[in-house]
C-alpha cells in the first residue's frame, strides 16, 4: 500500500451518536498516523456541513462551528472545493474513511454522496450500509436467508400496537423497544408494564419515525468481528459483553459511554467450542447476506437457557472508541490498529478500481 494517500476522515454527523463518532474518529486518526498515511480530517456538523479541520494538532475534540467549509466535487474522484472565504481554493484526497455512526452516516446517505463523487471510501456501499442500519429491513433480510433472529415487531405510530398486543405477539415481558435505525442503545429501553412500554415508544420514536419492538431473551450478548481482506472474509474470536445489570438494567448507552464500570469485556469470550464456531459462522454469513463490504461488528444473544446463538444485529461502522469492542476484537486475532486500517483502505481502493473497470456503455 502506497503509504503517501492522502486520506479525508470523516467523523461528527448529523445523528444522535454525534458525540460517539468523536470518541471513534480519535483511535482512527491515530491509527492512521501510525500507518503512515497523510490524514486530512473532516468534521461533519450537527447542521451536515463539512468542515477541514487539517492543520492543527491531532484531531479536535469537537467540529468547529464555521470555517473551513469544503463540499465534494461530483466526479471529481476525491476533489473538494473550499466554501466560504476560501472559495475556489481545492483538496485533493485519494480515499475516505467514513467514521460517522447512525443516519446521515451510517446509512448509506454518505456512501451514495461518495459513489457520486467517484471516490474510494471505506466500509460497506449503499446497499449494504441501508439494509443493516434499518433493523427491521436486515431482520427481515436474516429470516428469509435461514439464519436465527429474535422475535420482532415493527411499526410506525400509526400501527403501534398495545403493550398487551405487543406481549401476546412476542411472548410476554419484559419487551425491549428500540429506534429502527439507529445504534449506540440510542432511544433504547425495556418495558415491564403499560406505563413503561408508553415511555420507551414515545422515546424511540423521538428519534425515528418506526421502532422495534422486540423479545426478551435471556442472553449473553457476544459479539465478533468480520473484517474482508484480499485474501477474503475473516471472522473474530468472539468477545462477551458483561452489563453491569445492577445499575443499568441491560447494556444501555450509559453502560457503554458514560459508566467505566457500566460493563465487563471479556476477550475471548469463554464459550464452548461448537458455539464460538456457530457464532463465527453466522457472523460471516451475516455480512454477506446484508450485503456488506470490508467490515462490520455482528452482535449475538446466546440464550443461557438453551445455548441457542441468535442474531441481533449488524454494525458496518462499528464503534472505534477507547471501549469498543471492533478493535479489540480484531486486535486479539492479530490484527492491530494500524493493520487493521491498512487492510481496510486496501480493500476501499480494490473496489474502487474493481468497479471503475465495468463498463458504462452498451457496446
């Protein structure tokens, strides 16, 4: 890999996990330094506007307010145009790195803007990033491929069905009601009663305009880590995320960000044989019937009950902070930060050109 790239790391964005994405963007900032790569960040405002944020120490703790505008050149393979004070200045980049979680980032939304500007980027395409931020859409998807999920149910305000319904449905309580599409244990929470389950739907849908509701399964929730090479797709010893139940009641948003002690990471995570090849097995078929492309988290419930491994869910921009357990994972199975960045902008690059190589005509 040609260490000279220029690489624009985009990090900030319009969703609720703003503030996430500025934990994740440290660890891949550093990464890339460390890999010798020439890193321009670029800071996504709440607002959406982009702002180069180059020249200054490392990477800012939050995306500045005005300054620094830049806008993507459609077809520009990488060109950006300065805004404001600056118009018509341009910068070049050779690849994006997209660290944004949740809408507007994590979506698809970003990787079409990318697609038309005809820039090679990070992480899964358009499909594959909007079939797996929409819980509901991927669940769908997962079922019809064959592969265990839990029971859901999926509604918009005008369909929300009673907590008694939605108890009959999915086989009492307590229920768990969460965004559609959005990650972080944003809007997520867990219902025991009608009063309860009035709360967490009107919480959810303070962010998104359909929810899930879901079964309570009692689980341990493992997680691994698929990450697609030249030489193919590698799947993670599994780790095992241990909520502090005592004060947060299941793996909130508090236990992951706000509480140092809101959960244990136990990395391997201590599981049978049979099970830790099941789980690396269905992570892997996972990302390709959600269609994803270099690297995504795969998040499990292993009932404590039956042993039985169920698929939660897919991340194609896992978290990259200081507790996040994509890293990690792939760090335990021999792959480092630096590494772990290179493979990844390798594979960006490959399908970059692989897709530049079709043809666009009809002769």
């Amino acid at each position: 890999m040609n260490r000279k790239l220029r690489v624009a790391l985009l990090f900030g964005g319009r969703s609720a996990e703003h503030e996430v994405s500025l934990l994740s963007a440290q660890y891949v900032f550093t990464a890339l330094t460390e890999a010798g790569y020439r890193v321009t960040p670029i800071g996504v405002g709440r607002d959406g506007r982009w702002h180069r944020c180059d020249g200054q120490a490392g990477l800012p703790a939050a995306v500045p307010e005005s300054g620094g505008e830049v806008a993507l050149a459609p077809g520009g393979g990488g060109r950006l145009f300065a805004l404001g004070g600056d118009a018509g200045a341009t910068l070049e980049v050779d690849v994006v790195f997209p660290v944004l979680h949740g809408p507007f980032g994590e979506d698809g939304t970003v990787q079409g803007l990318l697609e038309v500007a005809d820039v090679p980027y990070v992480g899964a395409g358009v499909l594959g990033s909007a079939a797996a931020m929409d819980k509901d859409v991927a669940k769908r998807l997962l079922h019809e491929a064959g592969l265990p999920i839990p029971r859901f149910i999926a509604c918009r305000a005008a369909d929300r069905p009673s907590f008694a319904e939605a108890c009959a449905a999915l086989g009492g309580t307590p229920l768990f009601v969460k965004p559609a599409r959005l990650g972080s244990s944003v809007g997520v929470s867990k219902a025991t009663d009608a009063a309860g389950f009035e709360t967490a739907t009107a919480l959810a849908f303070r962010y998104d305009d359909k929810i899930l509701i879901e079964e309570f399964v009692d689980a341990r929730e493992i997680e691994c880590a698929v990450l697609e090479s030249a030489s193919g797709l590698v799947a993670s010893i599994p780790g095992e995320i241990v909520p502090a139940t005592e004060q947060h009641g299941f793996y909130s948003y508090a236990a992951k960000y706000l509480d140092q002690s809101g959960a244990r990471l136990d990395l391997p995570a201590q599981l049978p044989e049979e099970t830790e090849a099941r789980v690396r097995t269905l992570a892997l078929q996972c990302f390709r019937v959600l269609g994803c492309e270099g690297m995504a988290r795969v998040d499990f419930f292993l009932h404590k009950g039956t042993g039985r491994v169920l698929i939660n869910e897919a991340n194609t921009i896992p978290g990259f902070t200081a507790i996040s357990m994509y890293p990690k994972l792939m760090a335990a199975s021999g792959v480092p930060g630096p590494q772990l960045v290179e493979q990844l902008i390798g594979r960006a690059m490959a399908r970059w050109q692989a897709r530049r190589a079709l043809s666009s005509s009809r002769n």
